[in-house]
C-alpha cells in the first residue's frame, strides 16, 4: 500500500500528475488545492497518497498537505461517497473552509460545492460534524505562552480584541497566526480585520 511518494514531475495536468520514483512513473490524481500548488514539471515533490484498489483498477491519490488527506479519508467514509466526489469537494472549496463548514454542520455551505446535493451534504454534516470538530481542535492546539513568545505584544493584543468579541481562545489565536504568517508584520487593526474574515 502506498502512503507517501516523493519524486520528479514528469507532466502534470489539471486533475493528476505523473510523478516518477526509482524509474517507475506514477500516475495520481489530486484536488486543484494540490495542483496549484505543486512545483513545475522537472522538479522534486513530495505527496501523501491514497491507494485506492478495485478489482480492475488501482488509482493513487496524492496530497500536498496531510490535512487535505484527512479531509479526504473523512469524506469517504460517508456512504455513497467515492474517490472521485471526494475529490471534487476538495477541489470546490479549501481545505480549511471545508472543515469549518463540516464541524459547524454547515450543509447550506456544502451544498454550494459543485457536485453536492441537498442529501449528500445533510448527511456530510451529520455524520462528520464530531470527527471534523475533533480535527479542527487539533488543527487549533497552539500554547498562549509560545504565541507570546513567538509573536510578541501585536499578537496578543490582537487576539484579547478577539476574546472581548466572543470569540473561542483557540479560534481566535490560530486566525490570527494565520495572518500572521501570510501577511507578516502589519498594524493591530489590519491584523483583526483580515483575522475577523478568517473567522467569519
């Protein structure tokens, strides 16, 4: 069973990459938030793999990242759902916006992924919502003393704005690191605001 390939691209098209290892071409198929971001033809990747084996096939799906694989295993373990839908709701929307919307029990918002009925998404919501929480906890299991440390007065100061809002202590700290670490230095406002969109 496959878990983990690391390689050189050989070609890549929206939707599968062929990656070779050791003189063996592998053929795997990824989300568009995997293929986006994927190095350019030539170069070295690594990926977290799905083995996927039916009687007249084996089908590899690959993953930059191993929440995106989570969300993915997460996904096919809900009946009537495949490789294949489960890839396309990957695609339809991030990573993160997925889990949030299935931890909240969002299925307004997973019906708006192409790909996804009334039905399909009101039983994504009600089988994955405990399971997609526990993942986003421990996506958002960061230390408030290594925040402080790491990040200095601007990000606590921005996260207490946060907390006098309402919002939860690990929430509120992980959107702002997030911000953080795209965006960089920037005024306490700037850093709520952009926090304030990832939370919302």
């Amino acid at each position: 069973m496959i878990a983990y390939l690391n390689g050189i691209i050989l070609k890549k098209t929206i939707g599968s990459v062929i990656i070779e290892a050791n003189g063996v071409g592998y053929e795997v198929f990824v989300p568009l938030s995997t293929f986006y971001s994927l190095p350019e033809s030539h170069e070295r990747v690594s990926l977290h793999i799905y083995t996927h084996v039916r009687e007249d096939a084996l089908h590899l799906y690959g993953f930059l990242t191993e929440l995106e694989k989570k969300l993915f295993l997460m996904l096919i373990s809900v009946s009537g759902i495949g490789p294949r839908l489960s890839m396309n709701i990957l695609s339809g929307t991030g990573a993160e916006e997925l889990l949030t919307a299935v931890a909240s029990g969002d299925s307004c918002r997973l019906k708006a992924i192409p790909g996804i009925g009334k039905k399909t998404s009101e039983r994504i919501a009600l089988e994955l919502k405990e399971y997609a929480s526990k993942i986003l906890d421990d996506q958002e299991a960061v230390s408030p003393v290594a925040v402080k440390e790491e990040n200095g007065s601007l990000v606590d100061d921005a996260i207490s704005a946060l907390l006098n809002l309402g919002y939860p202590e690990k929430r509120a700290m992980r959107a702002v690191l997030k911000v953080q670490k795209q965006e960089g230095e920037s005024t306490l406002e700037d850093l709520i605001r952009a926090a304030l969109k990832i939370l919302a």
